[in-house]
C-alpha cells in the first residue's frame, strides 16, 4: 500500500513539473522533485532512484493507468508534455468508468448516517459533479431498498462511535407494548439491519441476557463514561447463526423445519434460500419441492413462510404447523366475515 501511494505522489510530482513551462527539466530535477514531494508528505527522506523515476515516466506514458501522458524529450535530455494543456489529472471518464462511478455514488449514499463515512460527503459530491456533467442524468441501474423516513436513523452514528470506541449507554426506550419509556444503562454490541430496520444488540449488565432494541424505539441515547464497559467477544455471526431476523430463542426453539414449496416458486426458494442451512431434502414429480432449514421457530420466520402464502406448506415440526395453520385460518375468516357483511 505506501509503495502504491510513493508511486502515485511521483506520478502527480513529475505531472505538476511537465506542466510548468518555464523551466527545462531534466531527469535529475524530476528526481530531486519526487524527492522533496515524498519527503513532504512522509516527514522523512525517501531514496528515489534514476531507474525508479524513469519507470514512472514510462508508467505515465503507457495506458495501463490510461494516462497516456505525451511526455517527450528534446535536445535528448528535458523532458516535457508535447500536449501543453495536458495533465494527468484532466483525464476523460470512459462511459464504463461513468456508469460504474454513477452506481457507486448511489452506494456510497446509502451509508450518510455514519461518521464513518463523513469524510466521503465531499468526495462523493465531487463525483457526482464530475459524473453528470461529463453523462446525461438518468436513473439509478441499481436500486436499492430503503426508506429514508424510518425513525431512529438518526441514533446510527451515536451508536456506532459508543459500539467503536466501548462506551456504556444510558437509554430512554418504550417498546410498542409499554405504556410509558424506561430509563436503563446498556452495553452496546454491534447493530444490525434487518428487513430494512436497524437494531442494537447488548446488554443491561453482566449476568442479564442478550438484549436487542430497536433504533426506531429509543427516545433518547446518553453516554454514561461514569461505568466500565463489558468485556467480552460477542461474535454476531455466531449469536444469529441458527435465527433469520434478530429474535434469537432459547435451545427447544432450534429445530429442524420441514417446508414444501410449490412448483411456482420453488425456483426462487432454491436460488435464494431462506437461510444458510437451507438444504434440497426432494423434488417431487409435479415440480414442487421440500427444504429443510434448522432455525429457531421465531416470529420472523412465521413472517416469512407466511409471506408466501398457500405456496408454502409447513410439514415439520408439528408445533409449527399448527402455529402457521392457526393463522391462516384466522386470516380466511377474517375474508369471510368481510364477504358476508357486504
């Protein structure tokens, strides 16, 4: 990485001197310049060879960084830009390069909420300059999921500094099912996202289980640098191994679960399982098929096989099946109490 970085300080050295004019170059001065340039930037004195100098000129002119720089020599020993106007830094955009950059600055956006990323507001503003007025604006290619109107955005970098820098929390938080917010202090873990929520992961004390809250249901974040903060390595990985979304159960909610899908949709359930230990148990003759996943049987996972609606059948375990069955019963009659009222 520093040699990466030697070289492209040479490389814009040895452009910024080809650029001035007024003075005849040789390849002595552009080593003596890489020099002071390197010495600048690193506070210390940094070798600079002929043969290293006169790699970067033969760098600088070919296209494998897509200079292409038009640096000559004349009288056999200066060198300059036969192009006066031409610098390295002015180099057009390919349309690739345009439709790569385009997406990225997309990308790059989806992560404001961070200090992490803070210092990239300038950068990406100065991509998405170059960008549209170098290509007509269109609309994104990529497109990602998001709702900019999602409450407890505004916690993500509070939480991620306290997460990086081991600071306890002091939280002001009601849940959908309280009556009134509860004050409590909180160890922070990591965050995660999920279904396109965010979530906190911690703990109260010590000895208390995993807790996981969500950003949209906290009021209010303090610091409390009063307190030590936990130790441990919580690995979230290994804590949301076996769970699809963030409610992670106790051992007898970790079963395996048996699911025939439909014809319809058994494509899109094999190439985009619902779990990392999805496996193809059967294909049936009438192109359905049956998958086994070993998870806890939390709520999300209700949602899910309950988002495919009557394409998916629950064949194990037993307690499972009567859960999603339940449900759905309870939703046909809702339809039917609906039909005979009108």
């Amino acid at each position: 990485m520093a040699q990466t970085k030697n070289a492209l300080i040479r490389y814009k050295t040895i452009d910024k001197c080809l650029q001035n004019n007024n003075r005849q170059w040789t390849l002595d001065l552009l080593i003596e310049a890489c020099s002071d340039a390197l010495y600048e930037y690193e506070g210390r004195n940094v070798n600079v060879s002929k043969r290293t100098v006169q790699l970067d000129i033969q760098m600088m002119r070919s296209d494998k960084l897509g200079y292409n720089a038009p640096i000559a020599v004349y009288d056999r020993k200066y060198y300059h830009y036969s192009d006066p106007e031409y610098s390295i830094t002015d180099i057009p955009l390919t349309e690739n390069d345009m439709n790569v950059l385009s997406e990225t600055v997309e990308m790059l956006k989806q992560f404001k909420d961070f200090s992490l990323f803070s210092e990239l507001g300038g950068i990406i503003q100065r991509l998405e300059d170059k960008v549209y007025t170098e290509k007509t604006h269109q609309s994104a290619i990529i497109h990602l999921d998001k709702n900019e109107n999602l409450k407890g955005l505004e916690h993500l970098d509070t939480l991620y500094q306290a997460i990086l820098k081991k600071i306890v929390l002091k939280i002001t938080y009601q849940s959908f099912t309280a009556r009134q917010a509860n004050e409590f202090v909180f160890h922070p873990f990591i965050l995660k996202e999920f279904n396109n929520r965010w979530f906190l992961v911690g703990k109260i004390t010590a000895n208390k289980p995993i807790l996981t809250l969500a950003l949209d249901r906290i009021i209010q974040i303090d610091y409390d640098t009063s307190l030590p903060y936990l130790k441990g390595n919580f690995d979230g990985d290994v804590y949301y191994k076996n769970t699809i979304g963030v409610t992670v159960l106790n051992d007898e909610q970790l079963q395996e679960v048996l699911l025939k899908v439909d014809r319809n949709n058994a494509p899109y359930v094999i190439t985009k399982p619902f779990h990392h230990t999805q496996e193809l148990i059967e294909k049936h003759e009438d192109g359905s098929v049956t998958i086994k996943l070993y998870v806890h049987l939390n709520f999300e996972l209700d949602r899910l096989i309950l988002g495919f609606g009557e394409s998916i059948e629950v064949l194990e375990p037993r307690t499972l099946r009567k859960r999603i069955r339940k449900k759905l019963e309870k939703a046909a009659n809702q339809y039917q109490e609906s039909a005979n009222s009108k």
